[in-house]
C-alpha cells in the first residue's frame, strides 16, 4: 500500500491529504524528460565514439581509396585535355600546311575538371567526375582513329601522287633563311620606282650580295636571262619541274647552271645580287603552276617547323613596298 502523506493546515488545524498540483506534476515531468534527453545523448556519443559499424567501416575505406585515387585523376585529366589541344593544334598546322585552309569545324571542346573541382568533390561528384574521364578517354580514342582513317582515305599517294610530290618546290631558295628575311610577299605591292599599286607575282628575300640561291626541287633548267640593264628580272633562272610546275629565281649576281641541265632538289645555281630592276641585294622568288602565278610561300613544307611556315605566311600577307 502506498504511503500517503499529510500535510498540517494552520487555517484548520488539522492535518490533510496533501494534493499534487499542476505545476508539481509540470516540474517533475520536465526534470524526466531532462534526465532521458541527457541519458540518450550520452548513449548517442558513447556508440559513435567506441563502435563503428560494418556501413561506417566501408564509407570509411571508400574515402580513403577517394583521397589516394583523386590526385591519379586530375594528372590524368590534365594529360588526356593537353593530348587533345596538341592534336587540334598539329591537325591545324597540317590543314594549313598543306591545304591553305582552317580545318573543318568541329564540336566545342568539353569544360576541363581543374584539380581544385576533383579534390572538393563529395563521393557522388567524384564518381561523375571518373564519367567525364572516361568520355574524354573515349573522345580521343576516337579522334586517334578517326584521324588515321582520315588520312588513309584522303592522303593515300600512289605512284604517280609520289612523282607529283617530288616535284613541288617545297624547301626554301635560300638555306637556314629566317622569317625575317621575307620582306615582299605575293599580292599587290607598292613598286619601289613609281609607286603605284601593281601586282607583285613572286616573294622578295633580302640577303647579302654573294648568298648561295638553291632550286627548290629537282626539274631541267628551261631558260637562263642575262640582262646589265636596270629593269626587269636582270640576271634569272627558269626551272621546269615537271608536272607544269615551275620556278624563276631573279636579280641574281651570279649564275652557276646552264640551259638544259639536270638541276637536283637543294643544289646550287646561283648567288643573291641586285640585277634588273632591284633597289637592294635579294632574291626574287616565283612559282607557276601551268603558267599560273602562285603564293610560293603555300608550298614551303620541307625543312621548317610549323611555327617558322605561320611566320612567313603572316609576313607574306603584310601589304608593303617591294624590292622590285
């Protein structure tokens, strides 16, 4: 039986069953609830401070493999993004070296993950980010192999392509010739006499009197000029390569070749003056194809690097005063 209590009443006199209130009842129901609340957190700490579970154990070994394959990723990332720029870069150069033309368009490039995006990435981020990686993997992949067919079906030479190729001037006239050098291009150029605008149908390359000229490809000397007056070409070479294409090397100071002969890629056959119509020591320099004037500057493959052909390209386009 439970022990009732009593409480004495001054009013009455007399002791009475002592009533619980609701602010007994409030306070005592609150200072439970304080007590549970303190005993569940402690428990709460104790459990996710000394026991780790099977879940907890693999979150944690998969954050560890994250931190350790995270950085393998960026320098992967990094490595495939610059292999790509390369290749638009050299497939550029290619189209222009040998096309004179832009490559044709193709689809934006992909935003690259920088190494801060890969190292601040949660693990759902992260596994979209080894998505990317593959794509980009597959993308290059696939330009690799796209580029090899394309230059199987477009480029394949037979015998006869060989010939042709051997026979376009492609090195420059003038050995180890810096960019510089080029002064006149191919296009309207101002004439150095009268002033006029006329069209300038070869390359001026200033160099010093006596500088060794070289033919450009091999062909048979077709005609040789020899001229003391101040006009025209002055002292020229016309050599026949073949295939309708054609080279003339003028105001030069010397001639070292004959009419008819064998002439070999890279050989001598003359020296740089200022003969004919020439206000200063160079050589001019033209190319016909089938009697056509062309830019020689298009055909200078051999011998130079991408950089030095965009050079000269850039300067050949520069409108100026010619040399003659």
């Amino acid at each position: 039986m439970k022990d009732i209590k009593y409480i004495y009443n001054p009013k009455t006199c007399q002791y009475e069953r002592a009533r619980i209130t609701w602010r007994d009842a409030a306070v005592t129901a609150c200072g439970v609830l304080f007590t549970a609340g303190l005993l569940f957190i402690g428990i709460v700490f104790l459990h996710n401070r000394f026991i780790t579970t099977e879940f907890e154990q693999t979150l944690r070994a998969e954050n560890k493999l994250l931190k350790e394959h995270k950085p393998v990723l960026e320098e992967n990332l990094s490595k495939i993004e610059e292999t790509l720029q390369k290749l638009q870069a050299e497939e550029k150069d290619l189209y222009t070296k040998l096309f004179n033309a832009e490559p044709p368009a193709s689809s934006a490039a992909q935003a690259s993950l920088t190494k801060e995006k890969v190292l601040l990435a949660d693990a759902s981020s992260f596994e979209s980010m080894l998505d990317v990686l593959k794509d980009r993997s597959d993308e290059l992949s696939k330009k690799a192999i796209h580029g090899k067919e394309s230059t199987r079906q477009h480029l394949h030479i037979n015998k006869e392509d060989v010939t042709i190729l051997a026979s376009l001037p492609a090195i420059l006239p003038i050995a180890n010739l810096e960019a510089e050098k080029l002064v006149s291009g191919f296009g309207k150029r101002v004439n150095p006499f009268h002033k006029g605008m006329y069209l300038h149908e070869g390359v001026d390359f200033v160099a010093a009197r006596g500088t060794e000229v070289l033919a450009t490809a091999p062909g048979t000397v077709n005609s040789i000029n020899l001229n003391d007056l101040q006009a025209g070409y002055g002292n020229s070479i016309v050599i026949d390569h073949g295939h309708g294409m054609s080279t003339r090397y003028a105001h030069l100071e010397e001639i070292k070749v004959k009419p008819g002969q064998r002439i070999t890629k890279g050989m001598v056959i003359g020296t740089v003056g200022s003969s004919g119509g020439s206000v200063a020591p160079h050589l001019h320099y033209e190319v016909m194809d089938k009697g056509e004037h062309v830019d020689p500057v298009t055909y200078f493959m051999e011998g130079i690097t991408s950089k030095q052909y965009h050079q000269l390209l850039e300067r050949s386009k520069t409108q100026n005063q010619s040399l003659d």
